[in-house]
C-alpha cells in the first residue's frame, strides 16, 4: 500500500508548520490497514480528504439550526475550523470562560501550549499531525477552581465540505480548575451533501477533585468523514464521564485516550454507536491507569444495520504502581442485518498489583422470542422490532442526564424518550 | 367460539399435534392436562400464531381463521396467551410496553388509543388485581423478575387486554402456593360470560383454585379423554399412566369416588 504524500496539503503551511508536519508526516506518513487503530477504517475515503488552514466561507447554513440540539446556555459554534461568532453565545456565568482557541492563543498562549506543544515521538498519527498544523482555531473552555456549573457549555463543530478544502481541524481545550464541575456538550455536525470531513481534537484536563460531564454527539452527514480524538488528563480524585454517540458520517471515528495521572480518580465513558447503510463507526477507547487506586469503566454498546460495521478497541493499561486499580470493560452488539459487521477487541496491558481487570463482549441479534412475545400481545411486527432495537440502544442513553441531550438523541434514532 | 378440528402441527418431520379436536364455548374454562411431551405448550403456540410449525386443520375464533392471521392480528381478534416462561426485555419499560400493546390491538379493532392517563386507571385496577406495587410499571417487562412476578405480570397483562380467549400455559408452573393463590385470583376475576380460557396445566393443583368447566386430557398430540373436573382428580391420584400404557380403549370410567363440590 502506497502512503500518501503530505504534500497534499503541504502548499498551505506557514514554512515552520509545514516543515514540521512534513517531515513528521514523513516519518509516520498516513495510517494503514496494518495500524491497528485504523484497521477497519475506509483509507482510499480518508485519502481524498484534503486538509488545509480554515476557509471562511461565510455562508448562511439554513439546515444547520434544525440540525442542532436546543441547549440553553454559553454555546461556541465553530464552522470549518473558525469560530463563527454569529452563531456563538460566549456570555458567560461567573467562573467560567468561553473563548475562540485563536484567541486565546495570541493573547494567553500557554494556556493552550499543551494542547500544541507535542513531543514529536507522541504524534503517533497524522490525523493529530494535521490537527496541530491546521486546528488552529476552536473552542477553550475554562472552569475556576471550586466553581459548580449549573448551565451546560455547548460546543458545535460544523463541516462545510468545500471544493479548494474539503476539510477541516478544529481544537477544543477544556481545562477544569480543582474542585469545579461542568458539563460540557460537543455537537459534531455537517452541512451539504458533498464529501469532506472534520478532525476535531479536544485536549481535557482535570485538576484535583474536578468533575466533568461530556457528551460527544457526531452526527455528521453520511457523506462525510469525522474523525474524533479526545486526550484527557486526570488529577487525583477526578472524575471523567464521557458520553459519546458514534450516529452519522460515512467513517465516524471516536477515540478516546484517557490518562488517570492522579490516585482515586475516575473515569466513566460509555457509548453508543448505531450504524445504517455503508457507514463505519470506530470507536477507539485507551484508558491508562498511571496512579493508583483509580477507577475507570467502559461500556459501549453498538447497533449495526444493513451493510455498517462497527469497531470497539478498548484498551486498559496498568502501569506498574497503579497498584488497587478498578477496570471494567464491556461492549455488547446487536446485528440486525446478516451483511453487518462488528469487529470487537480487548486489550488488557497490566503490570501492578492487585488490580481488578474486567471485560466482556457480547455479539447478538434480535431475540425472536421476544419478538413473537411482543407481537402476541398485539404489537405489529416492525413495531415490536423498533421497541426491542430501542429498549438496547435507551440503556446507553440512561446514562445521559441532561434533558435536552436525551430528546435530541432518541428524536434523531426515531423513538419516544420513555 | 373456539373450534379446533383435526389440529396437526409438526417441526419437520416431529409429528406433535396429530389430529385435535376441541370446542370452547363462550364462558367456559377448559383446562387441558398432559404428560411431559404430549404437545399442550405446542397446542397453545398453535393458537398464538408462533412461527415455525407445519400445520394442517382448522382453529377459528367467533368463525375467524386464526391459523392465517400473523400473532398480532390474532391478539387484535381477541387471543391472549399466557406464556410458561414468560421473555425478559431488557430496556422496554414495562408501562410503556403494555399500553402500546393495548393501543396496537385497539388501532387493529377501529377503538381510539388510550390516553397515558386513562392508561394509568386500567393499569392501577389490574395491579390491584395481581396484588403489585407501582413500580412493577416502572421496571423493564419481566428483566429480573422473580418467576412469581413473571407470572403475575402475564395476568396483568390479561387483564389489561381483556381478551375473548385467554391461553395459560403452565401459568402455575414454578409458583409457592402464595403466588398460585394470587394468580388464580386475578384469573378467576377475569371469568366472564364473554370470555373463555384454555387453562394447561401439569398438575391438578391449579384446578383446585381455577375450577374448569371440562377437563381434557392430551396424550400424545391427541386429546383423548374428555370430563368434568373430577377427571383431574383421577388424574391426581392415578397419573397419566392409563393413557400411556394403554390404548384408547382403557381409559377410565369417570370416577365416582373422591369428587369434590
């Protein structure tokens, strides 16, 4: 397999990005099927993205509004890669602030250095390479040490696939002061039918005590390319919920690589990934256990249709001294087609003591006894059909708290909100 | 109102049911009693709709064609059944599944849905009547229930339907005698003139509690002797051993001795 050039989207590059991308580029050139993070994913579609810096392109996105979820509170929309400030709300309630990444790059750049500043043996794909080159606007959330957060902070990322770019980097920085807790929602959304993508980066970091809600809905148009990386850091006693629901794009990839770096922090993330048509939808989970005495779980649940195909590579990695580690890992599937695919792994790396390690995987179809139980009480058989396909994907949604999220997720996979 | 005539079913070449005949009028409670194996769960899948048998015969409901009607349709024209082992749905909540069952059969009948709130009314009388708390409602159907509360969420369900013909497979099967009592008290609740039953039962106890107008004895894919209540009791204290061991010809007089009133 050939590994594309990088000097695709070489022309555009401020001369020290471009030879720094380039030559990183070079080195790890863009992922293969021989990568197994990348194993299932679509490579000739990821090829004919073309990265390049943000294009404004300033147009009125009619479809957008009924696309997103109606959350009241501080909102920052970001449309191919820049902050589109019309559409934003950045008032904010005290102890938090809300502002575009580019800003707060030329104005405070080491509050966001770290989200830059990347060892270059640490840029294991070209996706992150191409983010640091191009991501360089976005969306930073920053919470006060011992502020609780009542309103939700939503943040929208909009591909507007265009013909010199069809795609864009965005960068999404939360920082959580000690203590603090805050929910935050990011929407990954599309517009026009036309290929292209996104890479949305968000770098998280969780001081001492803090909580964090975050919920990812990718709903991206099934025309599209979503690639999703999110690096979290974690203090002592922190605790992480990540929500993510894995729904549009013709590749919907979503990876997760969670440090727990402080003792008794916690990391929670489950999912659903609910696949139609042709479309791939990868979720790519690390949790890495570096303290001890910390907890994390994973449940994801997928749902795969037609011809999809999901992905679940869940790793956990005990580090040696992360000794009384908590770890649970499941991913239950349901197939609803005899042409879809699920491609399911475990990875358990553990090298301390005294460590519970937990996994398990299930691979089912529809329970006909439980359809014919249903129908014999008079529900029709599509009807009994959606009600069972409903009742597994809800237990993914059961987790979601915050209303509107909930009535966005069951009203866009067709069902009442129970 | 029920008529079977010649009821065969099979799975593949497993002959199950091998010519059954049986009239149930409006009303009236039959219960059919059997050996393990003679087809009584089989019978009553027959008259549910499930998949997967060869059939031959005729099975009709107030004239109508049961054996070509999909399982839903059967429930609309007024089939209930209540199953042995009834399924857990994990993520269905319990209140939501039953009023969209009794707003699927009242659509498929011309009868306007049901309100949420009118719901809670009929759902509250037969809670009463199976002696369950409120949040019965609120867990998923059947997930973790207890096999008693399985059962009493079958006649729950019966009662909300409120079905023409009710099938209750091995409704006692697995009950303490607590459990048996309230079920048998919401089934005998729910005996009308307008609506019959088809009690299948292994053991005579149940009919201690539910008295059955006929019973029938299937042996075999066949009912082969047919009386009132008193042939339970026979069948208690002789098993079904008469029937297996002998042709048709030896099957018991009515007994004379040990009948209850």
């Amino acid at each position: 397999m050939t590994i594309d050039s990088p000097t695709r989207t070489g022309s555009d590059l401020s001369p020290a990005a471009r030879r720094s991308v380039a030559e990183r580029l070079d080195v790890i050139g863009y992922p293969t099927k021989r990568h197994e993070a990348w194993r299932y994913a679509p490579h000739r579609t990821l090829g004919a993205l073309s990265f390049g810096p943000p294009v404004d392109i300033a147009a009125a996105l009619p479809e957008l509004d009924a696309k997103m979820p109606t959350i009241e509170g501080p909102r920052i929309v970001v449309v191919n890669g820049l902050v589109d400030t019309e559409r934003s709300d950045l008032t904010c309630p005290d102890g938090l602030r809300l502002s575009s990444l580019a800003d707060v790059s030329a104005e405070q750049p080491e509050r966001v250095a770290h989200h830059f500043d990347i060892a270059d043996d640490e840029i294991d794909d070209a996706y992150l390479a191409l983010s640091i080159a191009f991501g360089d606007d976005g969306a930073v959330v920053r919470v006060a040490d011992d502020v609780t957060l009542d309103v939700p902070i939503h943040v929208v990322d909009v591909a507007v696939p265009d013909p010199t770019r069809n795609a864009s980097c965005t960068g999404v920085v939360i920082h959580l002061g000690a203590r603090s807790s805050a929910t935050v929602i990011e929407t990954r959304l599309g517009v026009t039918d036309e290929f292209g993508g996104s890479n949305v980066r968000t770098t998280i970091t969780l001081d001492e005590g803090a909580t964090l809600e975050h919920v990812v809905l990718q709903d991206a148009p099934d025309t599209q390319v979503h690639l999703s990386r999110i690096d979290v850091t974690q203090a002592a006693e922190s605790t992480f919920n990540a929500r993510s629901f894995n729904l549009g794009a013709a590749f919907g990839r979503c990876a997760y690589n969670v440090v727990l770096a402080g003792a008794g922090a916690t990391a929670d993330l489950s999912g659903l990934f609910f696949g139609v048509g042709e479309q791939v939808l990868d979720q790519q989970i690390n949790v890495v256990h570096a303290a001890p005495d910390c907890t994390s779980r994973q449940t994801f649940r997928g749902v795969l249709d037609d011809r999809s195909t999901g992905v679940f590579n869940g790793g956990i990695d005990v580090r040696p001294g992360a000794d009384g580690t908590d770890a649970e890992q499941s991913n239950d599937n349901l197939l609803l087609s005899n042409y879809a695919e699920v491609n399911t792994q475990p990875r358990l790396e553990i090298l301390a003591d005294e460590v519970a390690c937990k996994h398990g995987a299930t691979v089912g179809q529809l329970d006909e006894t439980a359809l014919y139980y249903m129908r014999t009480r008079g529900l029709r058989a599509d009807e009994a059909r959606r009600l069972l396909i409903n009742g597994f994907a809800d237990q993914a949604i059961d987790d979601v708290g915050i209303e509107p999220v909930r009535a966005w997720i069951t009203h866009r996979l067709g069902h009442d909100d129970v | 109102m029920l008529h079977v005539e010649n009821l065969t079913a099979a799975i593949g070449q497993t002959k199950i049911l091998k010519g059954l005949n049986l009239d149930v009028g409006a009303g009236e409670v039959h219960a059919i009693m059997g050996p393990n194996g003679s087809g009584k769960s089989t019978f009553a899948h027959t008259i549910a709709g499930r998949d997967g048998y060869e059939i031959t015969g005729t099975v009709t409901l107030d004239g109508a064609d049961l054996l070509g009607m999909e399982p839903e349709d059967r429930a609309a024209a007024g089939v209930f059944m209540g199953f042995q082992y009834p399924v857990e749905i994990p993520g269905v909540n319990n209140m939501y599944f039953l009023r969209t069952a009794l707003n699927s059969v009242r659509r498929s009948r011309g009868d306007t849905e049901i309100s949420a709130r009118e719901f809670l009314k009929v759902a509250k009388d037969a809670m009463d009547l199976v002696e369950m708390k409120q949040d019965f409602l609120d867990r998923a159907v059947n997930a973790g229930f207890s096999g008693g509360e399985k059962k009493r969420n079958e006649i729950l369900q019966m009662a909300i339907m409120q079905p023409r013909l009710a099938v209750l497979d091995e409704t006692d099967s697995g009950l303490d005698i607590d459990a048996l009592r309230i079920i048998a008290g919401g089934v005998n609740a729910l005996r009308g003139p307008e609506r019959s039953m088809i009690v299948i039962t292994h053991y005579q106890r149940l009919l201690d509690y539910i008295k059955p107008d006929f019973v029938h004895v299937l042996v075999d894919g066949r009912i082969v002797e047919s009386g009132d209540h008193t042939l339970a009791l026979h069948l208690e204290d002789h098993g079904y051993a008469d029937f297996l061991n002998h042709g048709l010809d030896d099957a018991p007089e009515q007994p004379l001795t040990g009948v209850r009133s």
